[in-house]
C-alpha cells in the first residue's frame, strides 16, 4: 500500500502543487473536514490516512467513522489540522481512493442486502482494478462480502478454455485434482448437460455460468449438498433473490469492484 500511494501522489505531482504555492502563504496552518455527500458505506480509512501521513507534514486526523460503517448525507466523516498547502495537495488523492472503495463497498452492501435472510453469500471475482485488487477485495469485505479466490494461485477455477485444452471437463478436473495441495477446484458449467458431467468428476464447486434462476434451481436437484453452487453472469441487484430462492449457495458479482460507482465525498476547508 505504501509503494501505492507514493506511486499516486507522484502521479498527481503533489510536492509540487502550484495553485498552493501561490495562493498559500507557506507554514500557514488551518483545518479541513470531509464529509458525505450521498449515503453509503465507508471503505479505504487506512489508505486515505496513510495519504496524508505521507505527505511530511504532521497532519492530524480525527475519523469520526470507521470502515464498513454507514454514513450518509451531511454526516463529517474525519476532522484535519495541518499546513494547508500539505491538506490541499493530498486532497484529491486521498478523495480518489477513499470514494473508489467506499463505492465498491456500498455496492456490495446492496447485494448483501438483496439476498438478506437466504443461505446465499455475495461473493467479488478477480476484476478488479490492477494494482488496487488487495484494497478492493478489502472493499467488499467493509460491505458484507466475500472474497473468492485473491489470485490465480489462490485455488483452480476450470473455464471453458481450459476444458477445450484439456480435452473434457472430466479431465480437467481430474488434472487439477493432480495439483498438490490445491485448495479446492471449481468448475464453470453453461448447460444442465455439463453440470451432470460436472457432478460425476466431483469437484469442490460447481459455477452457474449465465443460466436463468430456473435452470439454476433446476441444476439444484443436480447437484449433491455436498458441492457449493456459484452462480455467476447476468446477475443484477433486480433477480440476485431469485437466485438465492433457486438454490445458489453464493453470487459472484464482478460488478461490485468494475462498475461501482464512487460514493460522493467531498473535502472543505473551515
């Protein structure tokens, strides 16, 4: 994270803001508060700090809320004293990630939301945002998520074109269970067809690729209790209970991390 957030703040220049330079007297010191501005919530509390933290200058935070908690409109969110060319600079980069992963939690919440009082968990997928997949992942987890695989070292997950390599589904799966100690192997199934193949190579997780809440709640008496059904692909907040009424144990909803949108905030100084 801390290599993260110097690569951002030397993105946006932030030891060389000119508007600052020229509008602040240097040493001057004042105070600054962020607040909410639409309902949501919070993620990114430590990355935000460590933003300001990184600028030099002895700026204090006071967070008047934590990760994972709500907020909503009108609510001071975390109090600031410091140089204000320091507070000024770190602005928005402290803003852009802050939003970013409050967004990403907010969305989260509203699937965890939707499928509240079923057996059914929401889970994120690998797309994510290339270098914030650790703080995104985290993101979901602040809105009630969880976290499938981290990596592709993190289990085996068998796609279409790994079962086209391979030759068979049931080979694919047989070949990953050759791994050593491989956590768990999942395989993804587009048809009943495949599914009942899936089901007699026995793997730890059977994926519902783009199928309907009624060939999901088919699929259902497919499958033993045994293996965990994902479903997956052209799940929205409108039928994510429909499918956790079908039999879907967890959604996995890469939109939560890829389409997001930022919680608005904003930064003023007093």
């Amino acid at each position: 994270m801390h290599e993260l957030i110097r690569t951002a703040l030397a993105e946006d220049a932030a030891f060389n803001d000119l508007t600052a330079m020229a509008t602040i007297p240097e040493g001057q010191r004042g105070t600054a508060a962020i607040h909410a501005k639409a309902a949501g919530i919070l993620s990114g509390i430590a990355v935000a700090t460590e933003v300001f933290r990184q600028m030099g200058d002895g700026i204090d935070m006071h967070w008047h809320r934590h990760d994972s908690e709500p907020v909503h409109s009108g609510d001071r969110i975390c109090e600031l004293a410091g140089p204000l060319r320091s507070l000024l600079a770190a602005e928005r980069t402290a803003l852009n990630f802050l939003q970013h992963l409050s967004g990403i939690a907010t969305a989260t919440h509203a699937y965890v939301q939707a499928v509240a009082g079923s057996d059914c968990a929401i889970f994120d997928t690998r797309k994510t945002t290339p270098g914030l997949r650790m703080l995104e992942k985290q993101a979901v987890m602040h809105g009630g998520g969880h976290n499938h695989r981290m990596d592709l070292a993190g289990g085996l997950l068998i796609k279409e074109n790994h079962i086209a390599a391979c030759g068979s589904l049931h080979q694919a799966v047989l070949a990953c269970r050759n791994i050593a100690n491989a956590p768990w192997v999942e395989v993804e199934c587009e048809t009943l067809e495949q599914v009942r193949e899936a089901v007699e190579a026995e793997p730890d997780i059977i994926l519902l690729d783009n199928m309907t809440p009624e060939m999901v709640r088919q699929a259902r008496t497919l499958i033993p209790r045994s293996i965990v059904i994902e479903a997956s692909g052209g799940i929205t907040l409108a039928n994510a209970r429909a499918y956790a009424e079908a039999g879907a144990d967890r959604l996995a909803i890469g939109a939560i991390t890829h389409s997001a949108p930022a919680l608005d905030l904003s930064m003023r100084v007093n």
